[in-house]
C-alpha cells in the first residue's frame, strides 16, 4: 500500500504542476525558421490519474515529460513516459522510457544526431531495454507545410526478456530464465511531418532495424502515427498510433502488437 501511496501521490503532484504550467511541444514541429543565437528551453509536463474502487482498487496513471534545449546550432531533446495500472495487488500494466538525443546543425539538411534510450514494458515480457545509436540525417522541406525525413546509422542494442506474454505455455521452455541479447544494428527510418492546417500537425515514421550479421534481413520494423489537433487556443487532443512487426520475437510472442491513446491537452 505504501508504493500505491507513493505512486498517487507523485501523479497528483505532477498534475498540479500541468495545469499550471502546460505547453503544447513538438518536438519535431516543422521550422523554416533560422538559427537563434540566444538559447531558448521548453519544458512540458503531463499527468493523469484515474482511481476506481469496487471489490479492489484500481490505478492507472500516465506520466510524461518533454524537455528541449536550443542553443545556436544545437539542439537537446528529452522525452519520457512513465505508465501504470495497479489492480489491487497485481501490476496490470508497466510501461516506460526515457530517451536523450543531440542533433548538431539541426535545421540544416544534412547533419547527425545521436542519441540514448531506456525502457522496459511488462504487457510484452521486456525488462529492460538499453539503446545507443547514431544517425546522419536528411531533412527536405518540400513545402512550408510539409518535411521529409531519412536516416540512418548503427546503434547498439541491449535487451532483457522474460516470458509473461507468451501465450501458450507449451511454448514456454523447461529453463524459463530471462533471456538478455546484445546486438550492433542498422538503423533506418522515414518521416512524414505534415502541418495538416493552422490547428493540426500530423507525424509519420516508419523504423527500420536489422542485424548485419543476419545479412540485414530478419527486421524490426515499428511505425509512429502522430495527430496534434488545437480545438482552442487552450486545450487540444492527440491521437498516437503504435505497431511493430517483428520477424524474429526473442521470445514467442506474436510477430505484430500495436497500440492506440488519445489525450486531451491543456496549454497556457
């Protein structure tokens, strides 16, 4: 009871500070703008909770933060999500990362970025997941509205799973440790940022990731579906779409998962 307390009462105090403070940031928002000398930081926190009680109590609370440092030619971009449903003693779902990225030159149309990530998600089997990578990246602005982006690079991988999704026990081995891998991949992926009208913002990417040891075949490949929509000056909606398509699960779980949330926002 003591972690449900603690749990509840970060969400609360998270939540206060929105609604004080709340902005509405894109990370990757179209810019034609040129470089700024001055530096210039965003910061954005999210926060929900929602408490049911009936024969147990159930918990479910989303946590997120987006920070952005802009300095000159430089930019530094910090995300991260904290996820939770408790029902009563059982730990439904646990879903999080955080996730640093560095892009040098970032409004020209060809320069690196690089980045770190650590996530986990239970609903999945993945204890643990630790990534470091770089990228050369592409940008195009192919019209005010719209941008084109293509990179790729190497990254390593790190990863810990366990076999709570499996769904069929028969597929689950005698010796049922975590299986922890580590990888050098490519990393590839395309996107789409389209400012759909003056209110609405929409982002699509598509990620590549292979092994060349495999002779690149045998991918991960994820999507990312993005919709900002302004209902007023104060308050939007976003929708974000989620999949991914593994030809090679590190442990047998379904080749494809997905997931959909929308979020009312508040901005100040």
């Amino acid at each position: 009871m003591q972690k449900y307390g603690i749990l509840i009462f970060t969400s609360i105090i998270l939540g206060i500070f929105t609604k004080a403070n709340a902005q509405i940031i894109s990370i990757d928002k179209i810019d034609t703008s040129g470089y700024k000398k001055d530096a210039k930081f965003d910061l954005v926190f999210g926060s929900g909770l929602e408490v049911d009680k009936q024969k147990t109590t159930i918990y479910d609370a989303t946590n997120t933060l987006d920070a952005t440092l802009q300095k000159e030619k430089e930019l530094l971009i910090l995300s991260s999500s904290f996820r939770f449903t408790y029902n009563g003693p059982d730990d439904i779902l646990n879903i999080g990362f955080v996730h640093l990225r560095f892009r040098h030159n970032y409004k020209n149309k060809l320069h690196p970025e690089s980045y770190l990530q650590y996530q986990w998600d239970n609903k999945r089997g993945i204890e643990n997941r630790s990534v470091g990578g770089a990228n050369i990246r592409w940008n195009n602005y192919l019209h005010p509205r719209f941008n084109l982006v293509l990179a790729t690079g190497l990254m390593y991988e790190q990863e810990r799973w366990n076999y709570t999704a499996v769904p069929d026990s028969i597929n689950i081995p005698k010796d049922s440790r975590a299986i922890e891998i580590q990888y050098i991949k490519s990393n590839s992926y395309i996107k789409f940022e389209i400012k759909t009208s003056e209110n609405s913002d929409l982002f699509f990417t598509t990620f590549l990731q292979t092994r060349p040891d495999h002779y690149f075949i045998y991918p991960r490949i994820a999507n990312v579906l993005k919709w900002n929509v302004n209902i007023t000056k104060h308050v939007g909606i976003e929708f974000n779409f989620n999949s991914i398509y593994d030809t090679q699960p590190v442990v047998p779980i379904s080749k494809f998962y997905f997931s959909f949330s929308e979020s009312i926002t508040f901005k100040i």
